[in-house]
C-alpha cells in the first residue's frame, strides 16, 4: 500500500475537519456560502471549498459569468501574495459554474481564512461584530446581515426583543407583566424597542410587528422586524449594547 492510500489517523482528520469550519464560517461571514469538502488521504488537499457562482464573490466582477475567471485569477494571485498553497479553477456547478479552491493543507487553510477576514468590507465587519454583541446579551438567534451596503438587522422572537430592551438599559416597568401571546402587547413592545434601538444607535431604526396567527403561534411565536444600519450606527448599536450589558455584569468599585 503506497503512503498516500493510508487514512488519515483520527486526530488528523479532525484538524482538517476544524480548518474547514474554519474557512466556512470565515467566508460566511464575509456573505459567501461555501460547500466544502474534507478529503480523507494524506495526498490529497485538505479542504476543497466549492463557490457558486451565484454568491457575492463573484458579483464583485460585475456578476457576469463571463467574468468569473477573472475573480478566480484575483483570488489566486491574493492567495499567492500571502503564501497560501492553494489552486483555483472553475468548474461545472448545477446549471452554472463555480470556483473550487483545494488548499493544501489545515495550515493553508486558517491562513486563507485571516486573508477573508482581513478583507472584510466595513457593512460585514459590523455586523459580524453586532451578531456577536447580540449573542453576548443572549440573543443568539439573530437574523442580523451585511446587504446593499446597509446592515439589516431582521427579525427578532418576542421574548428575544424583551431581552434586547432590557439589555439596552430599557424602562423595566414599562414591559413588567406583558403578555407576549397578546398582539396588543406586541404592539407595545414594538413601540418601546424601536425607540431603545433608535436611540441607542444614534440612528432612526423601523420596527414593525408581526403577529403571529391563532394557529401557528405555537410553531412560529410573535416577532418583531427591525430595520437597516449604516455600519457605523451597527457599530454605534454594538458599542452601546455591550455597555449596557458590561454595567449590568460588573461589579460597581468599592467607594472610598
């Protein structure tokens, strides 16, 4: 049996299996979804990550098909610029094309991952950092994301708005006894969240309510719609929002 054709022991599987989350969620939070795919064999690469066509990536290049070898030879020469082992081509994908990118190997693949990141455009930077402030405040099922130059914050639960109200410093009185299944309740919650939002993003933020029906609440609970950002009122609201959260964690110092 020749050297290539042995499997990868358990832990080298698992540290290409961890660069491929890796470049996955890099890319993601860049705006590309990625499929990729672990190979198994010492002589094979260690991720090959496929691009669709469809995806941001390739509408930097004005999303002509035509000009999708020209974002593959751009992203070569970056991967080639920062001494990343890796190859681009393009490939057949569904009814279009794509770029399949194999790269070398785990340590290739976190040195491409921090190329992406450290590219990043400012819309994504902030709502990368505002996705991660919401989780840190427990809201971790946000639909927050960069789009047409804007960051859109999207729908929040009920019960994930009250948690964002209060963690922006909102009045607890004002939402004390709220019942979240009652649709005039919602209405009231919308109201306060758009304000707190609002205010502490130091930007006019829309909310809207979306009540859920009769039938369906039990499946898909009330929710609220917020609005768009400019990246830097997104990174107004993260800056305020992990204050708030820090003053309500932190111990006070001892007065003298």
């Amino acid at each position: 049996m020749n050297e290539v054709d042995i499997p990868l022991d358990a832990e080298g599987l698992e540290e290409r299996r961890a660069a491929g989350r890796e470049l996955v969620t890099a890319f993601r939070n860049s705006g590309v979804d990625v499929v990729d795919n672990v190979d198994t064999a010492p002589g094979k690469p260690a991720v090959t990550l496929t691009i669709p066509d469809h995806n941001s990536l390739l509408q930097q290049s004005g999303g002509d098909a035509a000009l999708v070898p020209d974002a593959a030879a751009r992203l070569q020469r970056l991967m080639t610029d920062r001494g990343i082992d890796a190859l681009v081509k393009v490939v057949e994908w569904g009814p279009g094309i794509a770029l399949k990118v194999a790269v070398a190997s785990p340590h290739d693949a976190h040195l491409l991952s921090q190329l992406v990141m450290d590219n990043l455009s400012t819309e994504h930077r902030a709502a990368l950092r505002l996705r991660n402030t919401f989780a840190a405040a427990e809201i971790s099922k946000n639909e927050i994301r960069a789009e047409a130059g804007v960051v859109r914050l999207g729908d929040v639960s009920a019960e994930d708005a009250v948690v964002l109200y209060r963690a922006l410093g909102g009045e607890a009185d004002a939402i004390k006894d709220l019942d979240l299944d009652d649709w005039r309740a919602l209405d009231l919650l919308t109201e306060l969240l758009q304000k707190t939002v609002s205010a502490a993003a130091d930007a006019d933020v829309t909310a809207r309510a979306k009540p859920a029906c009769a039938t369906c609440i039990a499946a898909r609970p009330h929710r609220i719609t917020l609005g768009s950002l400019y990246a830097d009122h997104a990174q107004h609201l993260a800056d305020s929002l992990t204050a708030s959260v820090q003053a309500r964690t932190c111990p006070a110092p001892p007065t003298s």
